[in-house]
C-alpha cells in the first residue's frame, strides 16, 4: 500500500508540474492580453487560490510577477530593435496604462523605457576596441 501511495504522489507531481507548466505557457503565449488570475489558473484546472501557491513554489514567482516579467523582457526586445513608440509598446506588449509601464519598467530594469532604448542605441553604434585593433582602425596620432 505505501509502494502505491509512493507511485500515486510522484504521478500526482509530475501531473501538477505538466499543469503549471501549462499555465506558464499560456501566460507567454498570451502575455500582451488583459489576464487575470482566475483565467490563468483555469489553464492548470486549479482554484485560483491552490493555483498561486502551486505556482509560487514551483516557479519561485507568482503568476503576476512571471507576467510582468514576460512583458518587460518583450517591451525591451521592441525597444532595442523596432521603431515603435514608447507608448505603442506599452499597448503592444499588454499593459494598459502609460504610467504603470513606465514606473513597472524602471523598477525592473533600472531606467526609464525611453533612456533604455536610448542607451541600447548608442551601445550599438560603437565598435569594440579589439575590432578595432585587428583591422588597423585606430585613429592616427600624428
């Protein structure tokens, strides 16, 4: 009987993993949409409440904050590479206000959206120093 309560609970985690895992992919998935936790914690068939602390140990985050997390990593990708607006990505990546995207990005990354895409910019218009060198690039100092 303990064998088969043993291979029950292991059965058990593993299916509770698959289900979280589930849940974390549609929340990457479906990032730029308005998601609560209810709708969330439905992908994994779990209360909402059972949900949130299956999520935090397994994760190490709620689903809000993987949430907000999934939306920063992509508000920086479209900031880096595309000519979009602050305010588009803002909108592009799901947030629905300004001012909370804002404040939000310079909390995790350490700089408003604008100055990062400022800084990223300029960081790829200069040319590493070894590249440099190997080209014989270096500004003549006569």
């Amino acid at each position: 009987m303990a064998a088969r309560n043993s291979t029950q609970t292991k059965t058990d985690g593993a299916e509770i993993h698959e289900r979280l895992c589930r849940a974390r992919q549609f929340i990457d998935d479906s990032y730029q949409q308005p998601l609560d936790l209810a709708e969330i914690s439905k992908q994994a068939c779990l209360s909402r409440y059972h949900f949130l602390r299956l999520f935090r140990a397994e994760f190490e985050t709620t689903p809000h904050q993987y949430l907000i997390q999934r939306r920063i990593k992509k508000a920086k990708e479209l900031l880096r590479g595309r000519s979009l607006s602050v305010t588009d990505v803002c909108f592009e990546v799901g947030f629905e206000s300004l001012g909370s995207f804002s404040s939000l990005f310079r909390k995790c990354v350490g700089r408003a959206p604008s100055s990062y895409r400022q800084r990223e910019r300029q960081a790829l218009k200069k040319i590493p120093g070894c590249y440099i060198q190997m080209f014989g690039l270096a500004p003549n100092s006569h």
